[in-house]
C-alpha cells in the first residue's frame, strides 16, 4: 500500500478542522476527484467525531491515528482508536435498510 497518510490527532472537535485538511490533502495526492475527495472528507470526519463522543465520551487525553493509503487504485482507511467498543446486535427484522446489510445494527433499529 503507498502511504498517503500516518497520523495521530488528539480526539477532540476544535482538532477536526486539522483532520479534514490533512484528508483532503492525501485525497489530492491520491488524485481524487473533487467530488469524492468531499465525499471522504465527510465520511471520515463523522467517524471521527463518532471516536470522540462514543468511543472517548469527550474525555481529555485521548487520541486516535488516521492511516490512508492506495492500494491498487482503491482508497484505504483505517482509524485506530482506544475508545469504548461499539455494541452490534443482529436486527430481528433482517435486512432492513435501517440497519444495513445482513441485519447488523449499532444501536437501535428504526422499525
């Protein structure tokens, strides 16, 4: 995989703004299009603020390492974090689109 990003940010919300920027310049050296460069900037900046609040609970001292790399013209990321582990449960309605494919659910499902 060629290396476009190995980072760590402190997991806090005013440190977002440093996680986009450094997201959309690996984006631009992964030639994404503008579009999908905006696309991963989202993506990424939910899974983060996702890291901080459930993972961390907005606790003072945390961290999280962003990698991005291409790997055969596909986009890789992984964020690594040492928060709370999220808690899957198998949606007794399936495959809704509330809870995603093969029934997998965080939370609770909408139906």
């Amino acid at each position: 995989m060629a290396e476009l990003l190995d980072r760590t940010f402190p997991a806090r919300t005013e440190d977002l703004s440093a996680v986009r920027a450094a997201v959309r310049e690996a984006c631009q050296r992964a030639h994404c299009t503008e579009e999908a460069s905006e696309q991963v900037v989202l993506a990424i900046n939910e899974a983060c603020m996702n890291i901080i609040k459930h993972g961390y609970g907005f606790a003072a001292g945390q961290g999280f390492t962003l990698r991005m790399g291409v790997n055969d013209d596909v986009l890789m990321v992984q964020l690594l974090d040492n928060g709370l582990p999220a808690k899957m449960r198998i949606c007794a309605h399936g495959n809704c689109t509330s809870c995603g494919p093969a029934g997998w659910a965080y939370g609770s499902c909408a139906n």
